[in-house]
C-alpha cells in the first residue's frame, strides 16, 4: 500500500545515500513544492549553501507537517542521526547549558536536515575550531511594520558607501523577507562584545548619515515605525540569521538570495523563491564565491565605538531582552 506522502526516496549525495521520508508532503502551499522539492532546491545550490554553513554551527527551523504547520527550533542534532552527521559543542552561560548543534562540513548533512524537516538553516558566526571568536560580521537592515522596501535600498547604499571608505568588502543578499542583509568577513580575533560594539558603531554611523530613515533603537516600542531598524545585536552570541541560499518558512518558499551592490536598486526580494534561485545559481554562481578572500581588520570601527563612548552614547541593550 502507498504511503499517504509517498514512498521513501534515497538520494545520492557525494558518497552518502540520504534518505527522505514522505517526499510528496507538501511544504509551500502557494505552488505546492514538496518536501523532496526542498531536498532538490538545496541539491541545486550546493556550493552556495555549503559555503554558508561550512564548520558554522547551524540551528534547524523544523516545519515537520510543512510551513502552514507548526515550527520548531531546534539545537541539537537527535539521537539516532548518521554518524557521519558533524556537530559541534556549544555553551550557552545564561542558563548554564550545552548543545551539540549541526556543522556540516558535506551536502549530504544538510539534506539529512531536510530529511528532519528543517526548511530554514540559521548558522552561526562562528566556526568550529573557535566558536567564541566570530568570523563574520552581519549587518541586519530590518524594516519596521512602515518601511517601504525602498528605504531599504537607499539604507543599504549608505552602508555600501561607508564600507567603501573603510576599505571593506561587503556581501549583500535578500533576507528572504522584507529585509537586506550585508556579511563582512572579519579577523576571528575579537569576542562576541566587541564584534556587537563595532556592529553598533558602524549601525550609528549609518543612522548619522541618514537619520530620518533609520534607528539603532533597541526596543521596539521606541522605534519609528518607518525607520529601518539596522540590528547590530544579530552579532551577539546565540543570535543566528537565515544563511545565504536558506529557504524561508513562508508559503511562497522565499530565499535568502546573494545579489550584486547593484542589484540593491531593483531586486524583488519576493521573486527570489525555491522555483527560481536554481536557475538564477546556474547562470550566475554563487555571488558570494569570494567571501572567505579577504578577513577584514575592526579595529576601526572598535575606535568609533570608543569615540562613542567619550562622547556619551547610550550603551547598547542586553541582547536577551525582548525587542
């Protein structure tokens, strides 16, 4: 008798056969895309994805019935995983507790996790080998309920134009929501407080230059509900955001995209979607390709934090409180 989802599928990936279970359930409901076509998307973008989440501690977003279902958050890897399935040991102070979360280091790990059901991959901005010292410095754009995408655009282009006076490379993508995203490869020699401390002085700067259209303000009944919120606290520890090439949990399937500065102006974030990446991946690569060329130095911006500081800025908000 056929199952109701489908009869199993065993997919080849690199030496490992992934199993996926129920392939026809049906995860977004907008164009009916499967669970096994989620399996095919990160299959079609592998370079990029593995280039994401490569030695990066990865927290799932599990949709076990789909995305019209219920979600869970989840950081540790199940007993009963392969045991070529990679983790990594993470402390979490505030509560005095560990977890061993995905790290993949092959392709084959992140479409077991699809096997668990995972559509979103939320990594980390650290790597194995030193998960208390970032290599990634992330710059959030985040609209509030108001914004109009295109004061997101013309937020990134300031973020563009200070990064180019410092001589920093900045690479852009879609949030895969109503937001932009920057990563900037850094030095890992700076701890999670003082890579928040550079992300916040950069955030000011930003605010400064266009102060109308945007606010550093932690807590959101203090915001303008037109401003772009640029979230430097998404560099805190155990704070995690969709990596490139992530799908969303929505039910047009959205991307978390790599796109060109110049793209910035004219992108759609919404056209960006598990039934046209693959083919915008083959025609282009993976725009980020270079990232890992060049770790930038912070010292900089950790001067502006401390001219910040003389000058009495208000300290940044404890990144475990409620925003």
């Amino acid at each position: 008798m056929a199952k109701e989802h489908g009869s199993d599928v065993h997919l080849s990936v690199g030496e490992r056969d992934v199993r996926i279970s129920s392939p026809e359930r049906v995860y977004f409901p907008a164009r009916g895309e499967t669970k096994l076509d989620l399996a095919h998307y990160y299959l079609s973008v592998g370079d990029g994805i593995l280039r994401a989440l490569r030695e990066r501690p990865t927290m799932l977003h599990r949709f076990p019935t789909g995305v019209a279902g219920d979600k869970v958050h989840q950081k540790r890897v199940p007993r009963g995983a392969p045991d070529w399935v990679g983790t990594v040991r993470l402390h979490f102070p505030r509560y005095d507790l560990h977890a061993d979360e995905l790290c993949p280091t092959e392709l084959a790990e992140i479409i077991w996790a699809v096997q668990m059901s995972t559509v979103e991959l939320h990594p980390w901005n650290v790597r194995r080998d030193d998960v208390d010292r970032p290599d990634e410095w992330r710059i959030d754009l985040d609209p509030m309920p108001r914004t109009p995408f295109s004061r997101v655009r013309r937020v990134a282009a300031v973020a563009h134009e200070i990064l180019d006076e410092l001589g920093i490379v900045g690479f852009p993508k879609t949030s895969g929501g109503s937001g932009l995203h920057v990563y900037v490869r850094i030095e890992p020699r700076w701890e999670f407080e003082d890579v928040r401390r550079a992300a916040l002085a950069f955030a000011r700067e930003v605010q400064r230059r266009v102060p109308q259209e945007v606010t550093t303000q932690w807590w959101r009944k203090d915001r303008d509900p037109a401003a772009v919120f640029v979230d430097y606290n998404q560099n805190a520890r155990d704070h995690t955001i969709a990596a490139a090439y992530s799908v969303r949990g929505n039910e047009h399937a959205t991307v978390s995209t790599p796109i060109t500065w110049e793209e910035v102006a004219d992108v759609e974030p919404a056209d960006c979607t598990i039934a046209t990446v693959p083919e915008r991946f083959e025609r282009l690569g993976d725009l980020h390709a270079s990232i890992d060329d060049v770790a930038h130095d912070l010292t900089p911006l950790l001067e502006w934090a401390e001219r910040d500081d003389a000058e009495g800025a208000q300290p940044p908000a404890d990144p475990q409180d409620p925003h």
